[in-house]
C-alpha cells in the first residue's frame, strides 16, 4: 500500500485527522468529504484524497481511483441524480494553481449543485474561433509528446 502523505500545516490534512471539526460525509480509506464551508450553494461538498499533494498531478492513482465513485455517492444523496438534460444539475470542479482559482493547497473536488442561474458555480468561458489547421499542429504535438 502507498504510504500515506500529509502535511501537519495543511488545512485539509488536519479536517482527515480530525484536528479541524469538520461537516463529514462519506469517509473510505483514500477519501474524505465534507461539506464546504462557505458554499455557493446548498450541498456544496468537498471530496479529497486522504494524501497531501497541490494539484493532481501530485496524487497517487489509487487515491485518484477513489474519488470518482465516492462524489456519485454524493450526488445521488443530494438528490442531484436525475437523467436527461434538465431539470437540477450540478459541476463537479478541481482547481490547481492561484491563477485557477485554487485557494487549499490539497487536492480537493468540488461537487456543487447547479439549480439556479444565480447560484452554484457561474462559468467564463473564453471560446475562440475554431481552426482547424492549428488543432491539427497541436494534436500533432502533443501526440510526439505523448509517445515519449
Ligand atoms: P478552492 O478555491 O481552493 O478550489 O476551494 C477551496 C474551498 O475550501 C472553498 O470553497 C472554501 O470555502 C473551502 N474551505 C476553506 N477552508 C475550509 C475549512 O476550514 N473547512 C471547510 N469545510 N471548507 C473550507
Ligand atoms: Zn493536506
């Protein structure tokens, strides 16, 4: 087994250890999710790997593996698990780096309702025109890198 990374400074780490009260929800041996202090809306919640890494390049796989059937969980409980396109929906969103918005230095995943214009996570979105001669170059690039 991986051993187990954490950081006595980190905020999130001492939420696992219980040294920081938290809201807790579903606890597994990788995962720990709670709800979100300051939420955006009602149900915000946080789900983090019980490992202390920045972003999640930095967090092991199977701590990774965890994470994903754990927020279904949690969607499901928030009565956010309806099918087709309307009606509630929700973002699930990951932060890494200051100039992405990421505030805790330990990987964390938002699950965040989405029922209401004004509430939950609100989007910019930069969309440029499409070119297809320059995704072409790019897809070219990144698949040389992706053989090294
Ligand atoms: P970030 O901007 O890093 O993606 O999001 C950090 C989130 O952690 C914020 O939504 C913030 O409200 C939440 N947060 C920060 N400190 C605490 C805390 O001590 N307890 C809880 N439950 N949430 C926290
Ligand atoms: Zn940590």
């Amino acid at each position: 087994m991986t051993s187990i990374a954490h950081d006595a400074a980190c905020i999130f780490c001492k939420i696992i250890k219980g040294e920081i009260p938290s809201f807790k929800l579903i606890e597994t041996q990788h995962s720990f999710s709670f709800l979100d202090i300051q939420p955006t809306a009602e149900n915000h919640i946080l789900i983090i790997p019980k490992y202390h890494g920045g972003k999640l390049h930095n967090i092991p796989d199977e701590f990774l593996a965890d994470l994903l059937p754990v927020t279904k969980k949690l969607v499901k409980a928030i009565g956010c698990d309806q099918d087709g396109p309307d009606g509630p929906g929700y973002n699930i969103l990951q932060n890494n780096g200051r100039i992405a918005h990421q505030e805790v230095d330990h990987v964390h995943f938002h699950l965040i309702p989405k029922k209401t214009k004004e509430s939950g996570l609100i989007v910019g979105w930069p969309a440029q025109e499409t070119d297809f001669a320059k995704l072409g170059q790019l897809h070219q690039e990144l698949l040389a890198k992706l053989e090294t």
